[in-house]
C-alpha cells in the first residue's frame, strides 16, 4: 500500500509513544497492561460500562493512508493498526486537502469511527466528494480516540 510522507508519520508516533512513556514513569497516567506485567506492576484498572458488560482501557492506533483524485472525488484507502490490544474501537478524522481553481485552499475534515474483535488491522476504503474544478492536495488521517473492549467472560 502506498503511504504519503511516511518519515514523517513514523516520527510524530516514535514521538508520541516517548511522551506515553514518559507520562506513564512520572504516574501521570497509567501504564498499559502488558508493560506493566513486564515490571511486575499491577495493570491499570479497567473502566467497567455497566451497561454493556464491556471493560475498556486506552489503547494507541496509528491509521495510514493512501490516495489519488478521481475527477470530483477522492479515493482513500486505509489501515489501522493497534498494537495494544485485540477487540478494540475508536475514531479517527480524515483531513483532506483540495485547491479550486481560483487557487484558494480548503481541508475538508470528516469523522470516522472504527472496530474490531481480534487483532487484524482494519482495512477502509471510500469516495470523499472534493466539488467540481479542485485539484486534490493530501489527505491525512488523525487518530482520535482508541480503547480496547475486552468484552465480559472472553
């Protein structure tokens, strides 16, 4: 699959995950539950939802995307990738980039939301209208929210 920028993808999330870890050392926020079972430190309580018998804790997913113009749409395919944990859900907004004619700029920003129920990345693909007379710029993908749903007795 074909990803634009990566460097810089890989960057942001290599500096992101030495802020985690750099949050988690100072007890500002808990450290995840396979980490912690390394240390020998107790996992960081799960959060219950008592209305669907359903425990969630934090997890970090890292979506990439690839994509081409096709005349007033966008063709965007994706993946996410969470390695934290298997059943899992969350969001993430899609920012896409266009240029009209008159050569003035717009993000077109769209929300998503996303799950799975074992340990395979999720794969996405959609036609984001971009209007008559753009020319697609980028299209980048921002990961919003992601927790892992251990569902009750599995």
């Amino acid at each position: 699959m074909r990803t634009n920028r990566s460097h810089g993808v890989v960057t942001k999330a290599v500096e992101q995950r030495a802020c985690f870890a750099l949050l988690a050392v100072l007890g500002l926020i808990p450290i995840p539950a396979p980490l912690a079972q390394e240390g020998g430190a107790a996992p960081p309580a799960a959060a219950a939802d008592e209305t669907t018998s359903e425990r969630e804790a934090k997890c970090e997913s890292a979506v990439s995307v690839s994509y081409e113009q096709w005349n007033t749409s966008a063709r965007v395919e994706g993946t996410i990738e969470n390695s934290t944990c298997g059943a899992s859900r969350g969001d993430y907004t899609l920012l896409v980039s266009v240029r009209d004619d008159a050569g003035e700029s717009k993000v077109i920003e769209i929300e998503r939301s996303w799950q799975r129920e074992d340990n395979q990345p999720v794969v996405f693909q959609e036609q984001v209208p971009i209007g008559d007379d753009v020319e697609l710029r980028r299209v980048r993908a921002r990961s919003n929210h992601c927790v892992c749903v251990e569902v009750a007795g599995g």
